[in-house]
C-alpha cells in the first residue's frame, strides 16, 4: 500500500499558525487574558515614566492646584480650634473665600457634604460657592441596592446634569441604582455635581479616567469634564464620532467614554503644585492660587480616600483626578488601538514563526521564536511611549505557542526521516552532513548539480596477497580497522565518504556542506591518513599480522553530485571525469613509487600551506591536455631540510628532461635513487636512443587508467 504523502511544509506550518491564532484569539475574547495584559501594562508605564521632575522644574501643568486635607492640617485644627472631621461648613467656606480672593479658575470640592449642620452655617458656605469661582461637589453615584428615585432629588439632579449632544458613537455605562447628593442649598449654588468615582480593573487598579456618567436619562460630569468645562466656559459637551468637543478642546475617548491615564512618577505627587488646607487657610498671600483649577482632597491616611496606581504608590484620589486633568490638556492621555490590530499582528506571528520553526532547527527555530518576543516587548513599548496601547500578551503567547506547535509539527512528521536518514547516512557523512540533510531534508533529490568539488581515492597497496595469508574473517575485521582509521581523519575534516570499494575508500569535499578550501582539507586529510596507516602499521607488525601500505589520489574540478538510483534505493554520490582522473591519481602512485598524488587543480588553492614536488606532466587516457601533477610530502613546514633538497634536486632534473637534455637529467635523476627518479632514468635513456618528436610537450603519457 502506498504512503500516505505528508502536506508541504508550509502548508503544515500555515495551518499551525493559523490553530494558534484562533486559539488566542478565543482566549483573548474570553478575558482570560486580561489580568496578564494589566500587568505588563504596567510594566510598560513603569519603563516609559518621564523623568521624575526635579525642585527647579517647572510643573507639569502650572494652571492646576492641589489644596491638601494633610494629617497634619488635621491635627493643627483640632489642636488650635478643637474642630475634627468633617471641619465645620464655616471652615470649608473660609477655603473658598481664599480661592475667591485669588481669582481661581474652578474649585472642585472632593468631599461629599452630606452631613447635616446648622442653618447658618450652611448659608455662610452657600454664599461662598455662590460669590466665588464655578465651585463643583461631589455626588455619590452609587451602584448597590435597589435602583430607586428620590422626587425631592429630581429637581436638583435635572439642574446639576449638564447637556450631552451625542451621536451614539459612545456607550457610557449605567450602573448606578441612586445619586446621593448635597444638601439641597448647595447643589443650587454650586456650578454643578460630580462622579468622582474611578472605574477600577479587575485587579483594583486606577487606570482609566471616567469622562461622563448617566443617571436616570441624565449626564453628569467627572471631576476631570467639569474642570475642562469650567476653563472652556463650556455650557454643554458635543460627542462626534468618539470625539469629545468641550468649547475648543476635542479630546479622543474610548468606547465607553473613558481615557486611560498616563501616570507621572511617583503617580504625580511631585507634579502638581500643592499646599496643605491649614496653610491656605492661614496665608496672606492667595497669589499662589490665582487662576488656578483647584481640587480641594486628603490625603490622609484616616480619611480612606486612597488609592492604588500601577506605579506602585497610594495617593490620595484628588492625585488622580489632577493626572487625568494633566493628561487631557496636555494630550498626553493614552489610546487602546483597534482590537484588530492586535487580531493582525498575532495572527501574522503567530504563521511567520510557525514557518521559520518549520525550515529551521530548533535551537534556531526558539532563537528565532525568543527574538520575535523581544521584539514585540520593544514594538509594544515604543507604541506606549507614543501613547498608543497594543496588547502585548496575546502576540508573544501566538509566538510562543506558534513555536510549540511548530515544533510538535516537526517532530511528528519529520522523526521518521530523521530516524531513516540517520541510519542510511551517518555511516558515510560527516556528523555535520548528517545535520545539514536533517535540517533540509528537501536536498534529498535525484536530479543533482554539478559544482567545484575535490574527490578523495585511497585504496591499501598488497591487499591481494595478504587475502591469501589470512582467513575472511580475519581480513575483514583487519580491513576494518584500516577504514575505520581512514574514516576517522575524513570525518575530522567534514568530507563526505562516499562508499567502500572493497579495500579501497572514494570520498569529496564541498557536498553538501559549501566548504570554500575543500581542497586544502582533502590534502590534510591525505597527509593525516598516511600518518595514522604508518603508526598502525607498525602496530600490526607487533602482532604479527601483515603490514599495509596505502596509496591515494587527489583532484579537484567539476563533478555531478546528488541522489542517484530508484526512488525505493537511493546512493548519494558523484560522476564526471573529474572523478575518474583522481581514480587513476591514485593508481599514478604504483608508477612513482609515491604515497599520495594531487593534481594541480587541488595544488594551486592550497599551495601556501603544503609541501609537494612536481611529479609529472602526465596524458591521461580521456584527457586531451596534460595534467600536471605532484607528490604530496607534507604539510608546510613538516619535511626537514634534506628531503626538501631532494626535492629541490629532481625538480632541476625534470627541467633537464623537459629541456630535451635526457643525458645530464638521467645522472641527475640516477644520483637519487627513488622509485619515481627510476621511471624517468628509463624515460630518458629510450629517449637518448629515440628522441620524441619535436613537438613534444614533455609530458609522460600514461599506460593505464
């Protein structure tokens, strides 16, 4: 029965990403996700604060004014006048006679008047909101029992709503079940009420600014709204398209009408200009004040007006309200982007990793994956210090899971293969090979290439004879050793070792790992080869077992490599004439008596680093030109000084014998002594009988192939 074919890579890659992005998509609709992303907000807050404002700063909004209920006014006043809190309406009305006095834009009262007190004490206050500034109270927008109306409320809860001419494009919440207000003669007096309460996220953190407030069909203001309206002498609010238009200021909302704020170090404490209420209370020069919006709070620790920022500092409410204020005249407020902007950015994540994982390994597929996270902090960041809000949380769990996923993918469909390639190839290939076919197993066709590669033939000199010493199985095992000691140096240098051939070993450089001196690393094979067959040598002669010699043959040039063979039995191997002429190198060595031949193509590339001497200029049997080759000796630096002057020696003898002087190149050849001096003494006494033609070229032209 056939195999079931496996989808594309990136078809199986596309639909993990895709099962990624649906699955945060689902987790971010469900809010699961929601306490995460609050908590790298803050995060993102805690990196992007400005600067905390040093004493010669100027502050971040010089027209804003904090008038401070201290623990320390608190104790000043009862200390001097016995008065504790709630200070009496009297007190109240001296602050904003002060405020008066300055020519304060606003004042905002952030306490709830609901106690009762005397009738002329409440005139005294009465007349201080109605002679001074556009003075705003606090209502208590409540949002617990039974929802109900109060017809003696109705009136003042119509004269304190403000106009809203909205288009819809906003929905303000209505949570509210009743509206405690003032005493009725103050809510007349005062400019209007206010909510002050803060919506809070799930974690009851402050990070997002009511704007307006629905109660029985009506509009109120925030404390932030009133003071914009206030400074604008704005008499209603026009909502277009999620905009807000106070007199002169348009101011972008969410939704739901809110802003998110951007908190200042130490959550504005230091922001703002300030006083304690005692020290406005007693001071002679209100100047300070002057033109001023005021919000007039406590701080103190006994009066529960608290509250937590993801800054981490507890500040008194009014600290919030002065922030959001800031934040709106000065446009530095924050905006939550489109949801389907972070839909877009987790969805091409989550398929970008989940295609790099799937063409990668998986050291560099979780590189890859931890870089991309690194990137979206840095991308979410950057957005937030330009006010704009990205989820971070559902990108970096799409690259994360994205890579999971991937990884699953790989491991299910490619464990196989690798289980298969491992086993078919690690006996040939380097370890590196071995992880490049992994890595791409794509690379395993049939068609092959054709590029630069230096092909290795070694094969162990007496080998006939001794198969008639020893028994088959000790041949096999001796023969095994010698390849395996052969093998060891090709792998330590990444060639590939293409195949045994009996005794002999055929393998190249530069497949399928590019290697830009592949032919120095053959030579260097070569030469580490012949050291270790000559220590083994001596290592079998202790055993008395037969010694071996071996003979190898080096070329470089352009071969076809690839996968050849069935598609149920593949070989990856080499063809070409390149491939053939280092065979016959190889056999070269009986004539010369050598060790190891290279051509020249592997010579020239390496030359700085090796020891050689030229050999010959040989016709090859297929070949129209000659080759030049040489006997490689060593590596540079390797051979004493005696061999290199025999070196020195035949090379002036073979320039005798291609000058046609065969007399005076035999004797010099003759004084030598070594086997490949020998075949050029013969050569040069058949010539000094029969010279060759007048065109020769001084090549030797080989018998054999």
């Amino acid at each position: 029965m056939a195999a079931r074919k496996d989808l594309p890579r990136p078809v199986q890659a596309l639909l993990a990403g895709a099962g990624v992005a649906l699955l945060v998509g689902l987790l971010q609709l469900t809010g699961l996700l929601e306490l995460w992303e609050l908590k790298t907000r803050d995060l993102r807050t805690t990196w992007t604060l400005r600067p905390a404002r040093k004493e010669s700063d100027p502050y971040v909004r010089p027209d804003l004014f904090f008038i401070d209920v201290t623990d320390a006014s608190l104790a000043k006043m009862d200390e001097k006048f016995h008065h504790t809190w709630p200070w009496p309406r009297e007190i109240q009305a001296e602050l904003l006679t002060t405020c008066t006095r300055a020519k304060s834009t606003t004042v905002l009262y952030d306490f709830l008047f609901a106690e009762k007190g005397s009738a002329a004490d409440l005139k005294i206050l009465v007349d201080a909101i109605g002679g001074g500034p556009p003075t705003y109270l606090v209502g208590g927008f409540r949002e617990t029992g039974v929802r109900s109306s109060n017809p003696e409320a109705a009136p003042l809860l119509k004269k304190t709503a403000i106009e809203v001419d909205s288009d819809g494009s906003i929905s303000v919440p209505d949570p509210y079940t009743q509206v405690v207000l003032p005493a009725p003669e103050l809510c007349r007096a005062a400019a209007g009420v206010c909510d002050v309460s803060t919506p809070r996220d799930r974690d009851r953190m402050i990070r997002r600014y009511r704007l307006l407030s629905t109660f029985d069909g009506r509009w109120y203001p925030s404390f932030g709204l009133a003071a914009l309206m206030a400074r604008e002498k704005a008499s209603k609010v026009v909502v277009r398209r999620r905009q807000l238009t106070i007199g002169s200021l348009t101011l972008p909302v969410e939704r739901d009408g809110s802003v998110m704020i951007r908190y200042y170090p130490r959550a504005g404490i230091d922001s703002f200009a300030w006083d304690s209420a005692w020290n406005v209370l007693n001071t002679e020069d209100p100047r300070v004040l002057q033109g001023k919006i005021v919000i007039v709070g406590t701080s103190a620790s006994g009066l529960t007006d608290l509250r937590e920022t993801p800054v981490g500092e507890t500040v008194a409410g009014a600290t919030i309200h002065l922030t959001a204020i800031s934040n709106l005249l000065n446009g530095e407020y924050l905006r939550e982007a489109p949801a389907w902007i972070s839909g877009v950015l987790f969805t091409l994540l989550a398929a970008g990793v989940a295609l790099s994982t799937r063409f990668t390994s998986a050291a560099a597929g979780g590189a890859n994956a931890a870089a991309t996270m690194v990137g979206v902090v840095g991308l979410c960041t950057a957005l937030y210090a330009g006010r704009w809000i990205v989820d971070q949380v559902p990108p970096m769990l799409a690259v994360g899971f994205s890579f999971a996923a991937t990884s699953a993918v790989n491991f299910l469909h490619e464990g196989r293969q690798r289980l298969r390639v491992k086993r078919d190839f690690s006996r040939y290939v380097s370890p590196k090979v071995v992880d490049k076919i992994l890595r791409h197993p794509d690379a395993l066709h049939l068609e092959g290439e054709r590029k630069p590669l230096t092909i290795f033939f070694m094969d162990f000199a007496g080998f006939t004879a001794m198969s008639e010493k020893l028994d088959p199985s000790e041949l096999v095992k001796l023969i095994s050793e010698y390849h395996n000691e052969a093998a060891e140096e090709i792998f330590k240098t990444e060639g590939t070792l293409d195949k045994f051939i009996g005794d002999a070993i055929m393998a190249y450089w530069n497949d399928p790992i590019e290697q830009a001196d592949h032919p120095l690393r053959a030579c260097l094979t070569a030469i580490g080869a012949q050291k270790k067959l000559l220590k083994m040598a001596e290592v079998m002669k202790q055993r008395g077992l037969p010694e071996m010699s071996a003979r190898i043959g080096l070329n470089t040039g352009i071969a076809t490599v690839g996968n050849m063979g069935s598609k149920e039995q593949v070989n990856y191997t080499l063809i070409g004439d390149e491939v053939n002429l280092a065979s016959r190198l190889e056999g070269v060595n009986k004539e010369f008596g050598t060790k190891i031949i290279i051509s020249e193509a592997t010579y020239l590339p390496a030359k700085d680093r090796l020891e050689v001497r030229e050999l010959a200029l040989i016709k090859v049997k297929g070949k129209k030109l000659p080759v030049r080759i040489y006997e490689l000796i060593g590596a540079r630096g390797e051979i004493p000084p005696e061999r290199r002057e025999v070196v020195r020696k035949f090379e002036a003898a073979l320039s005798d014998f291609r000058g046609r002087k065969f007399r005076e190149a035999a004797e010099a050849f003759r004084s030598l002594g070594d086997a490949a001096s020998g075949v050029y003494v013969d050569l040069c006494e058949r010539y000094v009988k029969d010279p060759p033609a007048a065109d020769w070229d001084g090549s030797y032209q080989m018998e054999h192939k």
